[in-house]
C-alpha cells in the first residue's frame, strides 16, 4: 500500500496516534487536525429570534473518521434521522456534502431538498481564467464523447478509478482546443 514510492501507507491508513489507532491527520483549508470528524445536525426556523415558539435543537451528531468526505457521511445522517422520525424537508449544508447523486438522492430516498451551494471549479484553467474550464465542455455520455468549446470531439475516453472512485479521463488533439 505504498502512496508515493516513499514505502508509507496512504493517509488513511497511516497511523498518528499511539493512544487512538483510529484517529487520523486531516486538513479542510487551512486548518489541520489529528482526530475525527463531528457532523451536528439541527433544527432552524426562518423567523427573527424575537418571534420564534421553540429554540433550535440538536437533533443529531455523528462522528467520523477525519479522513471521510462530508459527502459520504450525509446518507447516514439522513437514515439516523429517518429512523427518529426527524427528518427535516430541508437540509441546510456547506458545499462540502454537495454531489448531484446525493442533490438527487436525498428527495427521492428520504424528501429532503438539500440547500447547498454547489463546488466551484477549481482547476488552474478556471482560477487563472486561461484555457477552458470543465464546465466549457459539453459532454455526450452515451456516445462517450466530449466536444470542447472550439468545436472539437475528444480523442479518447478512458474509464478510469482514481482513489477508489470511478472516473472518466478525456484528452484531445494537440492542436485542438486550443484558446
């Protein structure tokens, strides 16, 4: 289970803590952490303070490894609360639990309308507004086909798993698709 040629497990296996073999090193942005993951659910009300019935409550809390995704935590948050009779119509949450299957998912498993902004591109074409962007390209997933803003059909289509998650690579002529 070598990572990068260095003889070191992947970081999610790799042990950082003689008293914990559970916990784990884990950063989102700039904050660093050895441990676990707290996901807190809640109930809210669009109502000024003043004139609400009842204060928001915690209605669930669920740990995780720190190395999980938020996203892949969300459907057992959802079936803990289905199970208490909890479920909200509306989960409010950061972009970090946002992938269309589970925007898709959570209405038609649990009717709940997840609210969430979704994850902006941030490959070095879109941050440095040089080349074409993801969201340029238009993509035929029957005909395994990606055209690119210049009118250019991919070259090749390579179904690939990348740390254990299915994906597709994509590549084009030299020449096409050039800015």
């Amino acid at each position: 289970t070598d990572e990068g040629g260095d003889g070191r497990p992947p970081g999610h296996l790799r042990l950082s803590s003689p008293y914990d073999t559970d916990a784990r090193w884990s950063a989102k942005r700039d904050i660093f952490w050895n441990g676990y993951k707290l996901h807190i659910s809640e109930t809210c009300t669009s109502a000024p303070e003043a004139a609400r019935t009842h204060p928001n409550l915690i209605t669930n809390v669920a740990t995780t490894h720190s190395t999980l995704p938020d996203s892949k935590a969300l459907d057992n948050i959802h079936h803990t609360l289905q199970q208490r009779g909890l479920l909200p119509d509306e989960h409010y949450l950061d972009s970090a639990y946002a992938t269309a299957e589970l925007i898709q998912g959570s209405v038609k498993t649990y009717g709940i309308a997840l609210i969430t902004p979704v994850l902006l591109d941030t490959s070095r074409q879109a941050k440095g507004q040089t080349g074409f962007a993801a969201a340029d390209f238009t993509i035929d997933w029957d005909a395994e086909k990606a055209t690119c803003p210049a009118g250019h059909t991919s070259a090749t289509w390579n179904p690939v798993v990348s740390e254990g998650i299915p994906k597709t690579v994509v590549s084009f002529a030299a020449l096409d698709c050039i800015p």
